[in-house]
C-alpha cells in the first residue's frame, strides 16, 4: 500500500504521465466531470459520475474504422492507425470499472474487436473507492463494492491523503515508476475508509433495490408485461440514456464520403432511435414502447441469459439524473420487480 | 450507375483560347461514371450535335455533360439533342465554361483548371438527375373578364374577335363603366358616349361574348387554362330576357326620391330604372332598398304598366359555375372619399364638386342636361376654380391621399376648363397646379391651347382652403410664382380627386391569389417586360386596376391582355415546367410553412390514410403541390423545416453535388 | 415555490373527468426522489391520487406530447403553464394536433427550481428537497439540511422568465397575469459584445461537450418533424454521432434555424441537455435579431401568426446591414 | 506578400435569371473576377439552404456569397424577400458564433449588372483572401 | 450656415426634402399678409440654407402656431415645426428675447385673454 498526500497529487500524476499518458476527471466549464488527459495544472475532480462514463476509452463515441482514398476511378484502402499507445486512467469508480467486464463480455469474445482489445490491453486503471456515494447510487443491486473499487490500482482517498494499492501487474509496473513520489503506508487506514464507507451505502436510499426477479431466461416472463405501455409513454426517443450509460455497447458502421474518398467509422447507436437497426425491410421495432423495451430487457433479461446471468447495468445512477423524462432502470426495476424492490 | 458522356466546345477560339480542351476532355475521362469524353470546335453546330448523337448511341449514355457557353444559350439546344436519341431532355447538364470560364481568364493554365472543376461539378450533378417529364393539363377555351368598363369591353372584343368564348362580369347593371359617365375626351375632344357606346352593342352582339351584368364573382379555383369561377347573378327582378327596355316602367314608378347614382347622385331617379339610354343590356332594374313592393308588399305599379311581362319580384340570386382558362381582372378604379379633405368644403357645399361630378354636369345627359348650372342654386357660375392633385402625391405619413400621381387629372382638368371657356366666355376659370403634367400624344399641345386660346387661369401653387360665404365660396390659395396668397370669390369648385383602385379588387385579388402592392393597385408578373400578365400564370390584368390610366393606354393594355389570352387559348395543352416541388408525403409534417411561402398558391393540403411503419393507418395533412401552378423558385424547399419538399432539378442533393465538386 | 398546488390540479383532473370532459389526463408522475418526475397520462381519479406530483421540478413543457395524445379516444386535459401554452399555439398554428381532442386547463407559474444548481451546491447526494414558501430544503446524506432561496436556485428560463402569461386555455384555474420581463437577452447582448475571437472559443468550449444525444432535439416542441433532417440518408446533413467540430457547429446552427422563428423560448432545450450547454443561448439569438430586423414577435402568441421566417416586407434590412448590429447596439 | 499566395476558395450561388445572367454578361464583356469563384446556378436565390452554405464550408470553401435578383425584381417575385430574411438571420448567427463575417455575402446582381458582378467578385475574394483559410468551419476529413 | 441649417433641421424634426413646392402651407395660412416670409419659403430657404434672413424677420413672431400648415401638407412637412426652430434660435441667443417682462404691461388689454400673453411670453423668451 502507498500513499501520497493530497496536495501532492499533481507531483504523482506528472510522475505518471512522464511514463505514459494520463486521464482524470475534470470539472469543465458547466461544472460536470469529465475524462481529460492531464497536463500541468489539470485539477483532479472528486465527482462521483463523469457525464460520459470511462466506457469512452475502449470504446470511444466515434471510430475510424478504415479509410477509402479514391483518385478517379482507383481506389486505396487505408487501415485506421490511430489507436493509442499506453494509457492511464486515474478515478474510475467501481461502476465503471464493472462496466469493462460487460463490455469485454461482448467485444472480446469470438469475433474479438481488434480495436477494443487494443485499448483495453494498452490501459492501467486507477479506481477510486466512493466516500460519498449519492442518493442515485445502486451499485450494491449489482453486487459491486463502491468501497473496494478493484482495478489494476486501487485507490482511496481520506481528507489528507490519497492511498494506492496496485493489484495488477500492469498496476504494479507502473507504481514502481513512479515510487519516488509515493510513501508506504499500512493497510490501516484503507480499512478505516472501507468500513466507513460500506456504512454510508447501506443508508443509501436504493440501496435494498434488487434485481432478483430478473436475469437469464426470463423472457417470457417480461416481455408482454402490460407495465411497458405505462413506463414507456414519456420515452423521447432521444439517446441520452444511452450515451451515458457505461454498458451500452451498441453502435453503427457508417460511411463519411470526404469528397476524394469515404471514411469509414463506427459511432454509438441507440436501442432508442426510430432507425435503430433498420434494414432493408424496415425496423424491427415500429413504436417506441418496444425500443424501450429492448433497452431494458437486454440490461435486466437478455443480456443475462447469454452471460451466465451477469447484468448489464452497474448501478451508476447516471441515467436517473440525465434523462429528460426523468424515467430510468430504477423506476422499470421496481415496476416490474415487484414490491420487494426497496 | 449513370454512363456519362462530356462533350467540351472549343466555341472555336472563344473556349480552346483560354482552356485547354483537350485536357478538360481528357481529365473528366476518369471521373467515376464518364465513359466518353470528347472535344469539338463547336458543340451547337450539326457536325456536333450529330457527334454528340453517335457518342449517345455507341457508349450507351445515359447522361451528358456538355462544357460550352451559358445554359441559358444552348441548354435546349443540347436537351432536344438528347430527347432526339432518346434520352431524357433533363438528362443533360451544361457546365458554364465560356462567360464563366475562358471570357473572364485570361491564363491557360488557370482557365483549364476551372473548366475542369466546372466540369466536375456537372459530372456530379448529372449523377442524381432522373428524367423528368413536364405536366401536362387541358386548357378551358373560354375567357372571363371581370369588369365591363371600357378595358373589359376592349379585352373581351379582342378575345371574342380571336374566335375564342369570352364572358364579362360586371356589378353594375350595365356595361360601360366611368368611361360611360365622361362628357367629351382629351385631348380630342370626342364625345366619350359616341366612342363607346358602339363598342358596347358591339360587345352586346358578339355571339362569343356574354355578358352577366348586376353580378359578381364570389369563388374562384383551379389553375391556369382550368379555373372554375362561381358568379353570382344579383336578382334584379326583371327578367332579362323579356324585358324590351321600353322605359315605361321607370316613368310610372311613385318612388321618385331615389338618388341616381349615374349622375353621381346630382339628381334622382325611380326604384325601377335603366341607368342611362344606351345601358347594355338595356333592360330595368329594381332597387330592392327603395322599391316599396319588395319591402312591404304595396304597389306594383311596373308590374301593371309591364306590356312584356318582364316584372318578377320573386327573382332571387342566381349562382352560376362556369370553367376558364384565363381571367383578365379590369376592375377599373373611383375617385377617392374625399372626407378626410375638410380644407376643401366639400361635404359642406353643394358647389364643391369633383371632377367626375363636373363632368355629368356638363353632359348632355346629365342632370342639368349639359347647362352648366352648379348643384345648389342652378345658377350659372361665373367663377370657376379647379384643384388640381386633391388627395393625389401625399406622402404616406401624411396618412391621407394617395402617394402616387393620378396620372389623368391635370388633362381632364385642362379639358374641363377649356371647354367651360369655349361654351361660356364670360367665366372666369382658374387651375391651381403644383405641376402640369402632360406626356402623351399632343397632350401638352392641348394644355397650352386652353392657357393661350382659352384664356384659363393657371396658377402655381394650391388651395390651402375654402370658405362658404353666402352664395359665394371663398378660395384661398397661393401663387407662388407672384408671392402672393389669392383669395377667389368663386361660384364652383372643382377638385380633381385622385382616383383609387376598385375596392371589390381587393377581395377579387385573394381569390384569384394574385398580388397587389400596398395601393391595391394588381402587381404585374414583371414591371417591363411582362405588365399586363399577374405573377399568378393565367390571370391577365387589364385597365386601371393596375394603374392609373388615360382611356388610349386602358385600350391598348386591354388589346395586350387579350393577346396574352388567346396565346394561351389558343394552346390545346399546357406544358408545365417540370422542374417543381415535390413533397415527399411520408415526411411532410402538414405545418403549412411552404404554403406560406409560395408566391403562386400552388401549395395545398390534403388528408391522407397513411400505412405508418407501425403498419397502422393514420389520416395525415400533407402537402400537395400543383404541378401545373408550381414555378420552380424553390421557397418552399427552404421553408420545409422537415426536408419534405424538394426541387426537381435542383434536388438539395444536386446542389450539394455541385457544392462538394467545387469544393474538392 | 409554485401558487398552484398538487391538490388543485389533481381536484380540477378529477372533476374534469367525473364529468365526463375529458378521458385522460396528461400530468405528472411521482418518482423516486423529488426531482425525477416523469409525465404520464392518468385516466382514473385512484391513479391520479396515488401518482400524480406536482411540485417545483415539476418544469417539462406538456405541449409537444399533444401531437401523439390528441389522437387517442375522447379528449385529454393538459395543465398548460404560460412556457407551454406558447408551444401549444405554435403546435396548432402547424396543425401539429386536433384542437377539438384536447381540454386545456392555463395555470399561472412562478418558476421551477434547477436540480443542477442545487445538486452543486454541495458535494453530497441529496435525500430529499421540499419546497417551502420562498425556501428550498434540502436534506443531504452526509451533512444534514439545509436551507436556500427559490429564487436563487431558477431554472435559467425561469429567471429571465418572458411573461407569466398564458396564451392558450379553455379555463384557468388561476389568474391569468400580464406580467413581463425583459432580461432575457442580456446573456446574448453579453455574448455580441465580445470579439469574435471570443465568441469563437465561448461556443467552441460549450458545443464541443455535445454528445449529440438528440435529447435537445428530441424534447423540444418545434421540432416535431415525421422525420429529422439528421435522421434522413437523403438529406444530406444525416449524422448520427459527431465526429468534429464542423458537425457540432452544424448540427446545432441548422437546429436552430430550423426552429428561428417558431422557438417560443420554452428553455427545455437548455433544461434537458446532460451536457449543460446553454443551447437557449442560439435560439434567443434569433429571437432577438427577429426582434430587432422584424418587429416584436413570440411565436405562438396567437394561433395562425405567421411565423418570421415564411414572411417579408419589402424594407427588411440587408443582411451586410444585419450582420454585427446587435454588437453594436 | 506571402498573403497574397492564398487563393481562397469561394463558392457563388447565381440565381438563374438575374445574377447567373450577370455573371454571363461580365463574361462577354469580358470583365475579369478570380477564378477561384465558381458559380452554382440555383433558379432562385430562394432555393439556397443555409445547409449548402455550411456545406461549402465544410467540404472546404473559404468563402460563400449568393447573389439574386434585386429585391422587388425577383422573377418569382418574392423569392429574394424570403433568402434576405433567411440569410440575415443566417449570417447573424455564424457572426454570432465567431465565424468571420466577412466570409458571408447576399448581393443582389441584375442581368444588367456584370460590372457590378465582377467588382463584387473581385472585392469578395480579396476579403475573404485577407481573412486565410476557413478554420471556424472546416471539416478537416474533407481536406485532402 | 451648414450648422445652422443642421441645428434648425434636429430641433424641428423636418425633412425639407420631402416638400413637393405645391404652396398650400401658404395657400392656407391666416398670417400670410402679416408676414415677410411665408411658410413655403421658409421651408425652401431652410433647405437652401439661407437662415440668417428668417431669423431677421419679424415673420418668426407673425406665426401663429395654429398648425394649419402642418395639418394640411400633403407631404407632411410641418412648416410650422420649422418657423418654431428657426424662433426658438434666434431666442435662444443672448439677449435675444423678443418679449420682456417689461413689455407686458403695455400689451394688457381687456378683451386679451391674459393666457395669451402668457404663452406668448413663454413662446418668445427663454
């Protein structure tokens, strides 16, 4: 275990950041955190929620996928060439951290995705306990520990000092550069903080949510619930939700003609949209109320089923404050779930 | 996949001087989809029409880009070359490399790079042209001209002379219109009934024309060569067709205390009366305000003394629907009200008058059967003082008058007062003028015969007001050329009122959906080169409504509105321009943006059953774009927030083609 | 602190609907928390006792779900607040819905308050927030209650609130108000006074943090189109994600042209966006130069105006004339 | 003068009947512009989309000015009444959000008018050339 | 002479420009014979600039202020508005009151309405 006292951070992160590029949370100008690579003077932020979650890394909003280079009548493919070396990523929280898992679920099994393999294998993730989870918080619904945040280099934070404690190899390497900016510490004052914070979690509001009623197999169950009428009627259609959750995983390959070729590059998509998956045919899902649903039942249900019964939501919260409509998976869990829902 | 053919003119030297022909042909050989690519001296001429032809025939082209002059010169040189081989005309697109390229260059060099560009362009656009086919539609042989004043008559005869149906609407009971109620006409001085009332019974007697008389039209729809006009026949309670006009019944009808208002109200007529002697169609009318039978029932003294049984008090409105394919608005004009002119005593004294009323009353036909004698006292006047531009020239934020010249006063007036001193040379006559305004054939001639022959008074400067005293009226105005305020003891005062549109026009206008500028004056569809046409095709403007007039420009601009019917009358079918809006229904959201702003109405909604991609059905309001009436200009693509509407030919992803091409 | 209580407008929903008047009503749901309140459509008194809310989150602008509610059977009542009334007249003036289906109720409005701001306030969740007279109480999880001021903690629209009043109803339950203010454009004034260079890096800074969720597009009232120009392959502006910074200036600048001159500066745009770019600063630019170049004009004012952008005069200023004048104003 | 080496690229959308005729007509009188002004031939200046002028922007214009009849002369007759109000509103706004105004124009160019086309023209591009390259609203995957 | 022109022109709020020289300012006013210059010329002197004779005249004290020029212009000039300018500059000067304190007992009168020699007090002092 380390430690580095707090006003101190800045040394630690130009350590690291002689040794490979760093991101941190930041507040930008309408005060929300967001990941930015750090530079000198770059003010680490305590946020619980970036808006854009840490998803972004591995599998960033818009992709070049290869390029088209036409001259006349020739045309020249161009492989993408721009994925980043080595990185680091300081502050992810548990739930995001968790949200790798789901996404590795998809991209890395068979067909493996080249580029998100690449980006998950080049980053070094410093995680950061939650000292203060906030009301929106249900991690503990997924069996995630805000207290004991895993990662290749796991972090707490007190009022003076913040603690690291590499559990990776990659996590252990990259300590080991940057050594002299750190001091060794006892476990003590990590379990102090764990404990403490585990105490806050269980007053936390959702904390008694749970999604037991859902997972694998249980299709028939939801899908022709009359509840999704209900829940779905507000539904803008708009992507938010989406985009801002850390376990959306679903995007779109799409062509940019640049005028002397065509750019080719995968961007998010969202269940929510009307042209969501439309083919030639048409779109499977006419009417917003099963655009909804798809979202929701592949968190709670399908996702489930096709990985041992993982779900695909982490509980950030992040969704209950940005959607316009104010509805989310906390409001469908408990339709659905029943009253045993907290 | 389009196969594309460019064809570069050299225009001889006009082109290959500046750009390097062989190069921009040789380039645009491997732009994606040009499968030919070849140059010519010139492009216009048989040799390379021919070759353009062959090149059609032997690569199988699809599409061609000819790089020459301007379109405007040669585009349908090249279309019918292409409709020739069987392809679409609206297949072809010209690029510009003359007036745009290699007149304005100078360096090779430079110029070919551009024609190359240009080319490009138009390579790209070619890429999303489809074939488009101009609408066709029917065209109705039959001509309605609103208005029977003499730009109606005129209009009509010339139609009807064409061989083409014509019908005339007129509110009043009889054609004729102001012209009709003038004494003699300047600057000739020919009697005005004398020259009209022929072309009347002329008008009567054509067997091509009808004439609805004491009617209006109430409805007007469709498009250019297929309107379909509702006319309103007012119940005049006589039947036309019976009536001889013999005259008796007016003589007999008690109700005497009706005012004529032929004679401007100057004097008074029957309930039951024929306008003036030569009205066409000659025949009474009841005036249902005053005739004591329709309102309580007592009398029906015309029926009694009716010989031909022509008296029908039951007559009731008459709606008649008859289809045109053009409409000629001759709506004509009045004198303005002149209340809000109190400086001029007119609402105060019987012996201010306007011009008009100055002129039944020294018509032989008028109240005073042509005596000049004024209105309060039935005395000879002595002095006579005329005011020239009463309500005429105002400034807009004098908020009373009209801003523009009435264009007809200062020759009528001159008129007036010559003949008042050629028929009483013992008046003194005076004209107040700001100018004296006289363009026209011997019209300045005219205005100076009545100062040095006639001996009439004309002063510089204006009335600023007149006072009743006693049986005099004092008029007191300046001259500016002594420095001096007059006061004239006058006997009659004439005001030349300025003369403003009809005020049925305005109604008129939204229903034809013609424009009118802010007098209510009919805008033209161009101010030069197209000024007897509306902006709104098949509607034709006729006479005054359009703008001040004297009575030979009315004529002519009547004989050119009819030109401009029986051209098109004469077409069997109308060719449309195929190059319309088009809205796509599935994604038109109903909201009426491009219907605003459409400068022709050629934008309306319907209700429509949708499948929506839910596989429900819906009834939706969707935009429905006359092909016919549609000219092109494309607001309404712009409006359309949705992206719904489109122009053919100029399709936003053309245009964005070319953009891109350029760009590049 | 709203005048109009839940009560009220749960009573005038219950008679409405006993009597026969209408058959849904649109309202409000309870939530989770205090905040996150979601409309909904009530059609019995039980559920409207049970579920419906309203309170100073209570903000979301009714109008635009009308173009899907009033097709349904028999009519649906709206609670419409000056902001939605606005919208509701423009909706009508583009036959966007059927007058006939719908009952509309004007209730007077005094601001909502803005859970982002209050949120910042402290770095700690929030328990519960009660509204209280002119005061906010918070209780947070970690340090306890505390107190602030409504009208420190507006929604941004709700400050510069243009008028309180309602434009459109078939009854008010409250008093309709003439009350206006002027305030609105300071922001954009502010902006036209800075050099371009400014200006620049001002938007650069807050369109770059667009995620292009749509959410802006998606809640906003005048864009009801059947169809987005970003959503059509064939429009040829279709994006689906941002890829640079001409897609962030272009989506946003062709947003707002399209609804210049039907915005009635409802503020949801602004309200909803998770990136909390102050899209409303666009919109009321156009506002103001309409304004300016054209005469006064709020969209939805009445039903039928003809919005700015489908009119002309012959004197409206030249564009060399137009561009920069409010800087130099 | 190494300002002077850049040739802006400028993009000229003509109406058909007035401007596109006047630009013809600075043609046969042979009066000179740059040649790096291309023309679009739109049949009303009415008919522009402020998506084409942001989409000459991005695919690499430095400069996009439209030209249409005289307002009162519009062959459409209102057409151009409608373009200046949506092009004042337009440009307002690109001004407004930092984008040189003087990379904008609406001018109105006769049949009659080729002087005036050409001076408009060269005028333009000296303005836009003293400017550079269009940065605000370029679309990098675009340039080559 | 430009700045007096400038200064007669801001105080009335006239366009000379639009005068269209019909006269009926002239042709209508009561004061006419009274005066050395009439309303048209003093518009058109204005517009030539020739101020300096207007403010020499005692036609600037022969205006009645009854408005009937202003009311019956065509082009809305207001000639009046340009009479009252041209006064009030001459008065504005030092010692260029054409009504003193002292001038007021003479001009008493039985059958004037003392208002009148107020307001006329008022209209040509400062």
């Amino acid at each position: 275990m380390k430690k580095i006292l707090k006003k101190n951070l800045q040394n630690l992160f130009a350590a690291i950041s002689k040794e490979t590029d760093l991101f941190l949370p930041v507040l930008n100008s309408a005060k929300n955190a967001e990941f930015k690579k750090w530079t000198e003077g770059t003010e680490y932020s305590e946020e619980l929620n970036t808006v854009r979650s840490a998803k972004d890394f591995f599998f960033p909003q818009t992709e070049n996928i290869c390029d088209f280079k036409t001259s006349g009548k020739n045309i020249e493919i161009i492989e993408n060439s721009e994925l980043p070396e080595n990185f680091a990523v300081f502050g992810v929280r548990a739930c995001d951290l968790k949200s790798f898992e789901v996404l590795d679920n998809v991209f890395l099994s068979e067909p493996v995705d080249s580029f998100y393999k690449t980006r998950r294998e080049n980053a070094v993730i410093f995680t950061m306990a939650c000292n203060r989870p906030k009301e929106t918080c249900f991690c503990h619904t997924f069996n995630i520990n805000a207290a004991d945040p895993k990662g290749d280099v796991e972090c707490f934070e007190d009022e003076t000092y913040v603690y690291l404690n590499p559990l990776t190899q990659k996590g252990k390497d990259l300590l080991n550069k940057v050594t002299s900016a750190l001091e060794d510490e006892t476990e003590e004052p990590v379990k102090k903080i764990k404990a403490e914070i585990e105490e806050r979690l269980k007053n936390l509001p959702l904390y008694n949510l749970s999604a037991e009623s859902f997972g694998s197999d249980k299709t028939e169950e939801f899908f022709n619930r009359k509840e999704w009428d209900e829940l779905s009627e507000a539904c803008l259609g708009c992507g938010t939700c989406t985009f801002v959750c850390p376990t959306c995983q679903c995007y779109d390959i799409k062509d940019f003609n640049t005028g002397h070729g065509v750019k080719r590059f995968r961007c998010w998509d969202s269940c929510m949209y009307s042209d969501f998956t439309k083919m030639s045919a048409g779109q499977p899902r006419t009417h917003q109320k099963e655009r909804f649903r798809q979202r929701f039942m592949h968190k709670l249900v399908y996702y489930p089923t096709n990985n041992n019964g993982m779900f695909s939501c982490v509980g950030c919260g992040r969704c209950l404050k940005k959607c316009p409509i104010s509805m989310n998976i906390v409001k469908v869990i408990k339709k659905l779930g029943g009253t045993a829902n907290g | 996949m389009q196969r594309i053919g460019v064809f570069v003119c050299w225009c001889g030297s006009n082109i290959a001087a500046t750009v390097d022909v062989k190069a921009v042909a040789e380039a645009l050989k491997s732009e994606p989809g040009v499968v030919f690519s070849t140059d010519y001296q010139y492009m216009c001429s048989q040799a390379g029409q021919d070759l353009i032809k062959e090149a059609i025939k032997e690569h199988k082209l699809t599409g061609l880009v000819i790089c020459s002059c301007s379109p405007r010169m040669h585009e349908n040189t090249f279309r019918k070359v292409a409709a020739d081989s069987g392809i679409n005309p609206y297949m072809v697109e010209i690029a510009n490399i003359r007036e745009q390229c290699s007149w304005v260059h100078k360096d090779k060099a430079i110029g070919t790079e551009k024609a190359i560009i240009l080319a490009r362009a138009a390579v790209a656009k070619v890429h999303l042209n489809t074939p488009l086919t101009p609408g066709e539609s029917e065209v109705t042989k039959r001509a309605l001209v609103i208005g029977g004043g003499i730009a109606g008559i005129q209009t009509a005869l010339d139609i009807a002379d064409a061989g083409y149906k014509v019908d005339i609407v007129e509110t009043k009971p009889t054609i004729g219109g102001k012209m009709a109620q003038l004494d003699k006409t300047f600057p000739t001085l020919d009697c005005a009934a004398c020259i009209l009332t022929p072309k009347m019974v002329e008008v009567a007697q054509n067997e091509n024309v009808r004439i609805f008389s004491y009617s209006e039209v109430t409805e007007v729809g469709g498009f250019v060569g297929n309107f379909t006009v509702k006319i309103k026949k007012k119940a005049r309670y006589v039947k036309e067709d019976v009536c001889t006009g013999c005259g008796l019944c007016t003589e007999k009808c008690p109700m005497k205390k009706v005012p004529n208002d032929f004679n401007l109200g100057m004097n008074n007529k029957g309930a039951i009366y024929i306008p003036f002697a030569q009205a066409v169609p000659k025949v009474a009318t009841i005036d249902p305000n005053y005739c004591n039978m329709l309102k309580n029932g007592k009398c029906g003294l015309c029926a009694k003394v009716c010989t031909a049984g022509a008296i029908d008090y039951t007559q009731k409105d008459e709606i008649i629907e008859e289809k045109y394919g053009a409409i000629v608005a001759a709506t004509g004009y009045n004198p303005i009200s002149l209340d809000k002119f109190d400086e001029f005593a007119y609402n105060q004294s019987k012996d201010v008058i306007t011009s008009l009323e100055f002129e039944r009353l020294t018509n032989a036909a008028g109240p005073t059967n042509g005596v000049l004698l004024r209105p309060s006292d039935l005395k000879h006047p002595k002095t006579i003082v005329f005011v020239q531009c009463v309500g005429s020239r105002c400034s807009a934020d004098a908020s009373k008058g009209k801003e523009y010249c009435s264009k007809i006063c200062c020759m009528y007036t001159a008129k007036h007062a010559m003949l008042t001193r050629d028929k009483y040379p013992d008046t003194d006559v005076y004209v107040f003028y700001i100018d004296v305004r006289t363009p026209g054939k011997n019209f300045d001639e005219f205005y100076r015969r009545a100062v040095e022959e006639y001996g009439v008074h004309y002063i510089k400067g204006m009335v600023g007001k007149v006072i009743p005293e006693g049986d005099k009226l004092i008029v007191q105005g300046s001259d500016l050329l002594d420095n001096k305020q007059l006061k004239i003891e006058a006997d009659l005062v004439v005001l030349a009122a300025a003369i403003e549109p009809d005020k049925s026009a305005r109604n008129l206008a939204t229903m034809l959906t013609a424009s009118m500028d802010t007098n209510d004056f009919f805008t033209e569809a161009h101010p030069k080169l197209r000024p007897v046409e509306s902006p709104t095709a098949g509607i034709f403007l006729s006479g005054t409504c359009q703008g001040p007039k004297d009575i030979p420009e009315t004529v002519s601009q009547a004989g050119a509105a009819a030109s401009k019917v029986i051209g098109l009358l004469a077409k069997d079918k109308l060719k449309g321009n195929p190059c319309v809006a088009h809205s796509d229904e599935l994604m038109c959201n109903g909201c009426s943006s491009c219907e605003r702003v459409c400068p022709y109405k050629a934008i309306t909604y319907v209700d429509k059953e949708f499948r929506m991609p839910d596989r429900t059905t819906k009834v939706r309001r969707v935009a429905f774009v006359n092909e016919a009436v549609c000219q092109g200009c494309g607001a309404c693509t712009v409006a359309c927030p949705s992206g719904a509407m489109d122009l053919k030919g100029f399709k936003s992803k053309q245009i964005m083609a070319e953009v891109d091409a350029i760009c590049k | 602190m709203q005048t109009v209580t839940r009560n009220q407008l749960v009573e005038k929903a219950k008679e409405l609907l006993n009597n026969g008047t209408v058959t849904r009503v649109l309202g409000i749901k309870k939530g989770e928390f205090s905040y996150d309140l979601t409309p909904a459509v009530f059609t019995s008194a039980e559920e409207l006792e049970k579920e419906f809310e309203f309170n100073g989150f209570a903000a979301a602008n009714f109008s635009k779900y009308l173009v899907k509610l009033a097709d349904g059977e028999g009519k649906i009542l709206v609670f419409l607040k000056p902001c939605d009334s606005y919208s509701f007249n423009q909706l009508l003036t583009e036959h966007r819905f059927n007058r006939e289906n719908v009952y509309a109720v004007g209730i007077e409005c005094d601001g909502f308050a803005d859970y982002k701001k209050i949120e910042e306030e402290f770095n700690d969740g929030i328990k519960s927030v009660e509204f209280n007279g002119e005061k906010i109480e918070v209780t947070t999880l970690y340090d306890g209650k505390k107190e602030l001021a409504f009208a420190d903690y507006m929604l941004e629209r709700c400050k510069n609130c243009k008028t309180k009043k309602i434009a459109a109803f078939d009854e008010l339950l409250t008093e309709n108000s003439d009350e206006t203010k002027n305030t609105r454009f300071e922001e954009v004034e502010k902006l036209e006074a800075m050099t371009p260079d400014e200006r620049y890096a001002f938007w650069r800074n807050e369109l770059s943090r667009c995620i292009r969720c749509n959410a802006c597009r998606d809640v906003c009232p005048a864009c009801t189109c059947e169809k987005c120009v970003f959503n059509n392959p064939d429009s040829g502006v279709e994006n689906k994600a941002i890829q640079n910074s001409f897609e962030e200036n272009m989506f946003h600048i062709i947003r707002a042209f399209h609804v210049a001159g039907r915005c009635t500066d409802c503020g949801e745009c602004s309200r909803v966006c998770p990136q909390h770019i102050p899209l409303h600063l666009l919109n009321r630019k156009f506002i103001k130069d309409i304004n300016s170049f054209y005469g006064e004009y709020q969209a939805g004012a009445e039903v039928g105006n003809r919005a700015p952008l489908v009119n002309y005069t012959k004197e409206d200023i030249e564009p060399k004339d137009a561009v920069g004048r409010g800087s130099e104003e | 003068m190494q300002v002077n080496e850049f040739k802006p690229k400028i993009v000229a959308f003509c109406c058909n009947w007035c401007s596109y005729a006047g630009a013809d007509l600075a043609g046969n009188n042979r009066l000179n512009y740059p040649d790096n002004v291309k023309i679009i031939r739109v049949p009303c200046s009415c008919r522009v989309n402020p998506m084409f002028i942001l989409r000459a922007f991005q695919r690499g214009a430095d400069g996009v000015i439209l030209c249409g009849c005289h307002p009162g002369d519009c062959h459409y007759t209102s057409g151009n009444y409608y373009t200046r109000r949506r092009m004042a509103l337009l440009f307002s706004m690109l001004e407004y959000l930092g984008i040189e105004k003087e990379r904008t124009r609406v001018e109105w160019v006769s049949a009659a008018e080729g002087a005036k086309f050409s001076a408009t023209m060269n005028e333009f591009c000296e303005q836009v050339a003293a400017l550079g390259e269009n940065k605000r609203l370029e679309d990098l995957r675009c340039k080559q | 002479m430009d700045k007096l022109k400038e200064q007669i022109l801001r105080t009335s709020g006239v366009n000379t420009l639009k005068c269209m020289r019909c006269g009926k300012c002239s042709g209508t006013c009561p004061s006419y014979d009274e005066m050395e210059y009439h309303p048209h010329q003093f518009v058109y002197m204005v517009e030539k600039g020739e101020i300096e004779p207007l403010m020499k005249s005692k036609s600037l004290y022969k205006c009645l202020s009854c408005f009937a020029c202003v009311e019956r212009c065509p082009r809305n000039v207001e000639p009046a508005k340009i009479v009252e300018a041209v006064r009030l500059m001459v008065i504005r000067q030092q010692g260029e009151n054409h009504l003193t304190a002292n001038d007021i007992p003479d001009l008493l009168d039985e059958d004037m309405p003392q208002q009148a020699i107020v307001s006329a007090f008022r209209k040509y002092s400062k």
